[in-house]
C-alpha cells in the first residue's frame, strides 16, 4: 500500500472544524500532521502560526489544504508550491482571478486542486446527466442564509475582497458551471450596507444560450435556509434543493446516494496527487467577477456582527 500523504491545514477556522478535519480523519489517504493558525491549534498534531514556521521546521510535508479567508491566500500557496507540496484550495480558490492563474503557472509537478464543494452534492451528478440533451428555457436561484450564523463575527466576508454574499453564492454557481456548458452574467445589482466593501445581497441575471436565470443571493435570510436551484426545460422542471442534496425532476424526488461532499473532495485531491495532476476551474468565480465589473451598486442599511 502507498505511504498515506502527509498534510498540513493552514487555517483553523468554522469551515476547517467542521467539515476539514472530519474528512482527513475518515480518509486513510491522509495523515494529518500539522495545523497553522495564527489563533487556533489542533490537539495531537504539531502546530504553526503561519506557513513560514512550517516551512522553516523542516517537518516532513506531502500536501497543504488551505481554508484561510481568499485574502491573502495566493502568498501562503505559493509559498506551499515553492516548498514542494501540493495544494488544495477552500472555495473561492483566491480573492482575483490572477492570482490563482499565477499559481497554475507556478505548480510546476505538484497538484493544485481548487475545490468546489457544492459540486459534490448527492444531486448534482444525477441533475447534469438528466440535462444531456435538454434545452434549459428558463431557471430561479435562490441562495439565502443568515451571515451571522454562517460566518459569527467574521468581518472579512464584508471587507475587501471578502466576496460578502457571493461567498456562500458561488457555490450555486459552482453547480451551475457543472451543469450547464454555456454561462455568462448579463447584468446584476449589487446592495453594500453602509460602510462595508463587499455585497450583503445580489439581484443577477445569468444568460445560457437564450434562456435567463435569475438568481436571488441574500446574507440576510433570518429563517430556515433556502438553497434552490430550479430549472425549466423543454422536457420538464428540474429543481435541486438544500445545496444540491436534493433532486426532483417534475416535482418527483430522484432515488440519490449518501454523498458527502468534503470526504468527495479529499479522495478526489488523492486521486490528483496519485496521477500528477491539478484540477482548477475558475467559471463560478469569473461570473463573480463578472457581476462585480458590470453589477449596478445600492447601498442599503448599515450591518453589525
């Protein structure tokens, strides 16, 4: 059997206890070895407060997983790359389209997976290869949860390059890029509460082929989440529900298997490392992007923690 890969998780914040440090654990082709936070740790492994103390004690180091905020990240994969060891990037993979094409550049033979955890949903899959061969006339995204309890306390999401609602968005535009071939933003009205510098909410419509979607993204939703996505065709209505994990064609819910999108994510880093390989895909933050360049911007009522 081959040696499990040696990795590092550098930031150890909601999304890493949650959902990280679950998946290596369950996953005998890692071995966790290290943790780097500049505020938290990780029992039974050694730790770090930033990828230079890594780097400079010479700890023996297969791969990196980064979930630090996308401010910031470039320097700390780049660094990782340059150190030799493979990379695999929390969603969104950088806080500018360039900078994460730079680390394409500078992989050299190492794997660089940016991950995108929606994707992995028990209904995604099933949903793309029903779409085979349909013609999508029209579709309604609606993405709305409650930025306090996803993200307590964590004024970043609404600073610079923090993305605001599009953090949590592009993950419906992750799933959308994998289902649907053709996707651009046609236009998008963007509400910044006082005082913040990134989108507490988005109104964007999104063009493939002739048909329009339009997508509803809101930070402010103080009930129950809502993570649709629904979709007419010209052989009926596809909707996919709680992130993907849902699936009904014509309102009949479709038989799914129990996937679990981070245990996906980390076999399919494996895999990459196995073969040599990267995975980056950059639609989903294009069609960010894309909405920041050309989105009609309102301000709406001050935001606090």
């Amino acid at each position: 059997m081959n040696a499990p890969i040696r990795l590092a998780l550098i930031g150890i914040g909601k999304i890493a206890r949650d959902q990280h440090l679950p998946a290596i654990g369950a996953d005998p082709a890692f071995e966790l070895v290290a943790a780097v936070s500049r505020n938290a740790s990780v029992e039974g492994v050694a730790n770090f407060p930033d990828i230079a103390a890594l780097i400079a004690s010479g700890l023996a180091v297969d791969a990196v997983s980064i979930c630090t905020p996308p401010v910031g990240r470039h320097r700390i994969a780049a660094a990782a790359l340059a150190a030799g060891w493979h990379v695999m990037l929390e969603k969104p993979p950088g806080a500018t389209l360039a900078e994460v094409r730079a680390l394409q550049a500078g992989a050299g033979g190492r794997s660089l997976f940016a991950s995108w955890h929606s994707r992995a949903a028990a209904g995604v899959a099933p949903a793309r290869a029903w779409l085979a061969g349909r013609q999508v006339r029209s579709g309604r995204i609606v993405w709305r949860e409650d930025l306090r309890k996803w993200h307590p306390g964590q004024a970043w999401i609404l600073g610079p390059g923090g993305l605001g609602v599009f953090d949590p968005g592009i993950n419906a535009l992750s799933i959308l890029t994998e289902l649907l071939t053709s996707l651009r933003v046609d236009r998008a009205r963007l509400s910044f509460p006082v005082g913040r510098d990134s989108p507490i909410a988005a109104e964007v419509m999104l063009a493939t082929g002739e048909a329009m979607l339009e997508a509803d993204f809101d930070f402010r939703e103080t009930g129950a989440e809502t993570w649709r996505i629904e979709l007419d065709t010209d052989a009926g209505r596809l909707v996919l529900e709680d992130g993907g994990a849902r699936c009904s064609i014509d309102g009949e819910a479709q038989p799914l298997s129990a996937a679990a999108e981070y245990p996906a994510l980390y076999r399919h880093f494996a895999g990459l490392v196995a073969a040599g390989a990267s995975d980056v895909d950059l639609r989903p933050l294009e069609l960010v992007a894309d909405a920041f360049m050309i989105g009609e911007r309102r301000e709406t009522a001050a935001f606090d923690f």
